[in-house]
C-alpha cells in the first residue's frame, strides 16, 4: 500500500511540475497585459514606476542583461567590482525602463508567433498596436527558458534594433574613453540613478 501511496504521489508530482511551466509566448503576453494594465490605473506616476520596477525585477533577468552588457569587461573584474557593477546596473535598469513605460498609457501588444532558437532561448514575435500618437511598432522578445518553469525577458529588439547590444555598444564606448576604467562606467550609472 505504501509502494502505491509513493509511485501514485512521485507521479502526480512529476506532472504537477511540468504543468508548472510556463510557454514563452504566454509568458510574454501575461507580462504585457499586466503592465498595461497597470498603465491604465489612476495613480500617479512615481506610483506607476515603482510597480514596473516590481514587474521588471519578476520577468527581466537584470543580472544576465547587464553582465552582458558589459561585454568582455566583465572577466577582467574583482568579486567586489562584480557585486557594485550588478547593484548598479540593476538601480540604472529599474530606473530606465520604469520611466520610459510609465510615459505610455494603455500600450496593446498582441504576441503573433514564437521561433524556439534552443533549450535556452526562445524568440517571441509581438506588435504595439498604433494609436494616433504613434505607428505600429514590431517588437521581438529573447527570452530565456533553461528553466522552463521561471522565463525570464533577456533582451526586446524593437523595429530590429536589440536594446541589449545598443547598451553594451553605449558601455563600451564610456569604457574606451576612460581608459576601460570600471569606475567611469560605475560614475555614470551612479549620475543616470540619483538624477
């Protein structure tokens, strides 16, 4: 009887695992109804911000995006540099992509396909609906799936322009004229943070 209870329990548990996992494309789509959901509420704006930073911090993976941001840079850092860089790079994150979003009011994204690239990343296909202030706007998502059940948002390519590489183009470039002193880039995204 207890070799049944087990089997039966391992079982129902297996499958309650897989069923856990999440398809990209319904990762994405649940990810932009929550935010224009919440870009439709009547709060203020600080209020708007400070609830996509919560959204951020649960679908973006930060960490991965600015490590890769950072290019090559990255293997020549300290612990110590890596733990400031990370802080940073999360503080400057959260700030840029909040503000940006909140100045949008009831944005509409329809996801419209998904390419699976490999067992990491997955490319999901969506449109920004245009509205009278602006046209249609292509919009592709690299996300991350080595965990099936915690996709994570790696990188947007808008209109073919990947926001990732233009970052890191952006960093290497402040890295190239100090010199690639760490601390310059850290001075930065200190400065863009507190202002």
């Amino acid at each position: 009887m207890k070799l049944k209870f087990l089997t039966f329990l391992i079982f129902f548990l297996s499958i309650s695992s897989f069923s856990l996992s999440i398809e990209p494309d319904i990762f994405v789509q649940s990810t932009v109804n929550r935010a224009s959901k919440l870009l439709g509420e009547e709060i203020s704006k600080d209020e708007k911000i400070e609830k996509l930073k919560l959204i951020a911090k649960e679908t973006v993976d930060i960490r991965g995006i600015g490590f890769y941001t950072l290019g090559s840079k990255r293997k020549s850092l300290n612990e110590e540099e890596k733990r400031k860089y990370a802080k940073l790079f999360e503080e400057y994150f959260l700030k840029s992509f909040s503000s940006r979003l909140a100045e949008y009011t009831n944005p509409e994204i329809d996801v419209t396909n998904k390419e699976k690239l490999n067992e990491s990343y997955t490319i999901v296909n969506s449109l920004l609906k245009a509205t009278n202030d602006r046209p249609e706007i292509n919009i592709d998502w690299r996300i991350y799936t080595k965990d099936p059940n915690n996709p994570l948002i790696r990188d947007l390519i808008i209109e073919g322009l990947s926001l990732a590489r233009t970052q890191k183009e952006e960093f290497a470039s402040v890295l190239s004229s100090n010199d690639g002193n760490i601390d310059a880039l850290f001075k930065v995204l200190e400065e863009f943070s507190n202002n």
